[in-house]
C-alpha cells in the first residue's frame, strides 16, 4: 500500500484480502457457533466489549506512538483547516446520513435511527489507522481526531435529540427519546481515545528521553508497528463473529442498511477529496480531511444503541452492520487515495 511496490510487506500488498478473510472467518464462528456472541458479550463491563476495547486500543497504539506531538502546534494554528473539518464532521456528515437514512430506511424505523445514530458518532478511533495506510498527515490527522473528541463530548446529545427526536416529527416518522449522558460519551472518549493516546505520547516521550531518538525510531517503531495489523485483523473477527448469525439470516436488511452507509461513505470521501484539492491542500493534510469526514465513531454508536434500546434491537444491529460496511469500504479508499496522490501539488 505504498508507491513503491517493492517495498511492502506481505501484509500490506494484500491487506484487503486479509480483511475479507478476517470477515469471512468471523461471519463464519457467529454462523456455525452461535454461542460466540454470548461469550463477547459476557466479556464486556456495561455497554463496552472488552475484546474489542482491547483490540482498538492496541491497534490505535502504533499510530499514535509515531505523532510528532512537538509539532503540532501549527495544527491548531490553520484554523481554516480546522473549520473545514469541522463543518464536514458536524454540519454536513449529520445532514447527509439523516437524509440517506430517510430516503432508504423510513420504511424501517428502527434501522433508520440506527443509521442516524452512525452519522452522529464522528470518527475519533480507526480513522488514525486510516490515515497511516494512506500517508496522510500524522499530526493533522491527531489534532483533528482530538477536536472531534471534544466536540462530541459537548454536542452528541444535543445533536441525537435534534436528529431522532425533533427533525423526524417535522416529518411525519417515527421518533425516539434518546438520552445520552455527556459522562458516557466521556467515557467511550476515554476508552477508545485516550488510553491509545495517552500510552502513545508516553512511550514517545519516555523512550526518546531514555534510549535516544534514533533507537526509537528505527528500532522501537518498526518493532511495534506490525501490532496494528494484526489488532485490527482480530478486531473485524470479534465484530463479525458477534453478528454473524444475523448476516446470514437477514441477508436482506444487511443489504439493506449497508446501501445508504456505502453512499455515505463515498459522498463524503470524495466531496472533502475534491474540495481539499480545489483549495491546493498538500496530498497528506488532503487525506486526513477526507477520511476523518468519511469516518464514524462506530464505537460509541453502539454503546449508545445497546444501552438504550437493548442488544436486540434493530438500532443495535444496524450499529454493529455499521464497521462492518466501513471497514472494507475505507481500506478501499485508502487505496484511492494513495492512486491519486500524484494529482496533487505536494
């Protein structure tokens, strides 16, 4: 997944065949051992699965250990950056996937406020997993990931009574009471963000004190890299042995929810590709922007979905259909992305 193909790695040249096998692998254990899914789900502590608590944070870890952070004060100085991310991620991300999930679901309300509940859930996680495949702007890419963290810390709740249960009854559909407490999110942000980010500025903070910056470097880094893959290969395993009895018996609504989330993805990958572009944006800060835009917080969106409607429920299950679709679908572009670097100026 690099310009040079001689230099990649076995895992890398055929990283998206090793993500369909981990799918195919993990639809297979939730099918032919139903049971699975009970296990997971015993090993969780409230709304938040162990396994795949551990299996982000262990992917996100890597990543977040090679950020610059003495750097990143021009980050937070490019505030038209800044602005244009954050009109993709809160403005327009919500707005898109409200529509796609009237126009396509309103026939299934349940479905339909699980999808919503997506388009709310900006992405905070695997995006910096996206971002390293693509070459994109490590910092950028980690101060952009911070302000989401924020802001959906502050305005989730608002934004699921806005979207689920004002907008829907202008409408005339079917809406639900969804209350979410800013601790929770709090929480999922903690979990999922900040013990990765915490880990990773210590570790390149101690190490570099203590055993040098060219030991940790060309040394420390390359050793732990290779722990993201393999993360996230045991990630998609865990979520789709979670739900894979499901896949294979409502093959119809997977179809069905998977539609409007493909069309998200891609309206809002290439819409901030191409803006970024127009505006000469460097090829790294480019990508940051477009797939932290086409990115979601899948995480908290099915915390949020299982503690409020129940494990069962049609919200739930769309939640959990939700990284199934993205994850294939955002290796992808990453491919994309990397094909049309030479398009941009620097």
């Amino acid at each position: 997944m690099r310009n040079t193909s001689k230099k990649l790695s076995l895992f890398d040249r055929y990283m998206t065949w090793w993500i369909i096998l981990a799918m195919i692998i993990g639809v297979s254990i939730g099918y032919f051992w139903p049971n699975t899914a009970n296990i997971i789900n015993d090993l969780s502590i409230g709304t938040t699965s162990i396994p795949i608590a551990i299996g982000l944070i262990l992917m996100m870890y890597p990543p977040l250990t090679k950020v610059k952070y003495e750097e990143m004060g021009h980050v937070f100085k490019d505030w038209k950056t800044l602005a244009v991310s954050l009109i993709q991620n809160w403005i327009v991300g919500p707005i898109v996937m409200f529509t796609l999930a009237v126009i396509f679901l309103h026939n299934y309300p349940s479905y339909m406020t699980g999808l919503i509940m997506i388009g709310l859930a900006r992405c905070i996680a695997m995006v910096i997993v996206w971002s390293e495949l693509a070459q994109g702007d490590s910092e950028y890419t980690a101060g952009l990931v911070a302000f989401n963290a924020v802001f959906q810390i502050v305005f989730y709740s608002f934004f699921a009574y806005l979207f689920i249960t004002i907008i829907p009854g202008w409408l005339g559909l079917q809406t639900h009471t969804v209350n979410v407490p800013m601790a929770s999110i709090a929480k999922s942000v903690m979990i999922y963000l900040g013990i990765p980010f915490i880990a990773g500025i210590a570790s390149r903070y101690l190490l570099i004190h203590f055993k040098g910056k060219n030991w940790f470097e060309n040394i420390y880094v390359p050793k732990i890299s290779r722990i993201t893959f393999w993360a996230l290969i045991f990630t998609v395993i865990v979520m789709f042995s979670v739900k894979g009895e499901k896949v294979v018996q409502l093959p119809l609504d997977v179809v069905r929810i998977a539609i409007p989330l493909l069309l998200y993805f891609l309206i809002m990958f290439f819409v901030s590709f191409g803006i970024a572009h127009h505006r000469g944006t460097s090829y790294p800060i480019a990508t940051s922007l477009s797939l932290t835009a086409a990115s979601n917080n899948f995480e908290l969106a099915i915390a949020v979905a299982v503690s409020v409607f129940g494990i069962g429920s049609g919200e739930a299950f769309t939640a959990v259909i939700g990284p199934l679709v993205e994850v294939p679908v955002l290796l992808s572009l990453v491919n994309v992305a990397l094909k049309y670097r030479n398009k941009f100026k620097n």
